[in-house]
C-alpha cells in the first residue's frame, strides 16, 4: 500500500475539512482540545512545538528526494536579482518607455550581469546532460534555492536538457514561489533557513557561486567554514566571476592579517566559463 495515500482516510480527510471550513470562512484558529494533534496548525504552530516543526523540514524533502533517487547535487547559489540577456533589455526598454528613468537605471545596471544568468543556464545544461545516461547512483543533480534569477538559470538549463533539478525554497515576503523550471515533485518550501542549509549540503557533491549579494555570500561561508573545519567532506568550491570575487573579497589580505591559512584559499577556485566550472567538478572526481 502507498502510504502517500492515507491521507484519504476518512478521519484525516474529516479533520482538515474543519481547518479548511474555518479558513473559508475567515475563523480564527482557536484551540481545540479535541482535534486531532497532527492536524491541528494551532497546536504545532506553538513554541513548543517548534522542534517537531524543524523535524518535518528536514524529513519532508530528504524522504520525497530519495523517492526520485536524488543522492548527489551540484549545489548553484547566486544572486535573485539577475535576469536572462533578453528580459534585462525588456525591462531596460519598458522602464525607457514609461519615462522612469531611475528604474531604467537600476535595470541597465542589473543588465550588464545578464550574462551570469545564460552562463548559470549553460552550466545546468552540462550537468543534466552528463547524468542523462548514468547510472543511478552516479547521477548528478542540479540542487537551488528555487528562486529567480542565477537559481532559475540553473534549473533552467537542467530542464532544458530533460534533466531533473531541485529547489529548496524559502518563505519570504519578495519571494514566494519557486521559478517555474524547479522539477515540480522536487520543489521545496523551508521556514527554517537553518533545515534548508542543511539539505543543501547533505547531498551537495559540489557548490558552484556565482556573483551575488547577502544570500549567497550566507551559503558560500557557511560551506567554506564546513569543509575548512572538516564538519564536511571536501567538495569542489567554484567561485564563478573571477574579476566579480577577487574585487569583491580579498582572501590575500586574511592570510596577510593571519585570520586564515595559506592552504585555505586552496579550498575554492575561481572560473570564468561553464565549461571550465564542469571541468573542474569532473577533475575533482576523476569523472
């Protein structure tokens, strides 16, 4: 029996008919005493209950994932806010054309990073397309943050070669739902950033980060300091934009000031193409 389908049973299906009848009807969610535990949002939305909450975040997606055989990612982080060459000069003109010039401003300056954004397509591309014919377990998946620009790129060029991706998406005011090229069996919302950190690194065979800002500097970090530490098994680290990173953080300048060590710049690499990106995971793994 699938036990995906026992939420057809009746007293289940009668209990969140109750919720949904109070949510039609703009009720508030009182306590009950008498609902049933697990389908009760106000007794699991508590403080106390928020262990069981972090729980069901990190089972949800790693039991659906090994449901697709998704066992090794390629992680792509990078900023939101850049758009593919074509809607960057759409919306640069639509912005000209409605005579706000300061919005036409802000798309040119987005524009000229455009090109990240069919670099992220072509690179999700190649990884779909080397596990097209693999085995199983030598698969390897496009895993993002499900969200615009970069992590849409990625997803992108994985759909386009009838690949699968993943998107681990989280709940935020400027950004609710996932892009649409996210496998739709593979796309995940979190609540808790530190559940979704998590899933990106279980899986995560390599992390590909392409320019962007408080986001993806957050996941960059925070798996440099996993694999520099050994909390993480080495990964290939690929720091795509060489002229973008190195103006941005000067690692040099750590190792001057002794705050880290020579060998830890050894831990990433920086690149400049797609290929060269794929290149150095398949080197890395003796692909």
């Amino acid at each position: 029996m699938n036990n995906t389908h026992n939420i057809h049973d009746k007293r289940l299906a009668d209990a969140w008919a109750t919720l949904q009848s109070h949510s039609d009807r703009g009720l508030p969610l009182d306590p009950d005493p008498s609902r049933l535990a697990f389908a009760d949002p106000e007794f699991l939305l508590r403080r106390e209950t928020r262990g069981i909450r972090m729980q069901l975040e990190l089972m949800k997606p790693d039991l659906e994932q090994r449901a697709h055989g998704i066992e090794n990612t390629v992680v792509v982080f990078g900023s939101a806010r850049f758009r593919s060459e074509d809607e960057a000069a759409a919306l640069v003109a639509q912005a000209e054309a409605a005579g706000d010039t300061a919005l036409a401003e802000r798309w040119r300056r987005l524009s000229r990073n455009s090109h990240y954004y069919e670099k992220a397509r072509t690179f999700g591309k190649l990884v779909a397309q080397y596990s097209e014919k693999k085995e199983p377990q030598d698969k390897l998946f496009v895993c993002t943050g499900g969200g615009p620009g970069i992590m849409q790129a990625a997803n992108r060029g994985a759909h386009e070669a009838g690949g699968l991706s993943v998107g681990l998406a989280i709940a935020l005011p400027m950004e609710e739902e996932a892009n649409p090229y996210v496998t739709p069996a593979l796309s995940f919302k979190f609540h808790y950033f530190a559940i979704r950190k998590m899933h990106f690194m279980m899986r995560a065979k390599a992390l590909v980060a392409f320019p962007g800002g408080f986001g993806t500097l957050d996941e960059l970090f925070e798996v440099i300091t996993l694999v520099q530490t050994k909390k993480s098994k080495p990964v290939p680290i690929v720091l795509f934009g060489s002229d973008y990173w190195k103006k941005l953080i000067d690692f040099d300048f750590l190792v001057d000031e002794g705050v880290i060590s020579p060998g830890d710049v050894k831990l990433f690499e920086y690149v400049d193409a797609p290929e060269d990106a794929w290149d150095a995971i398949k080197r890395f793994y003796k692909l």
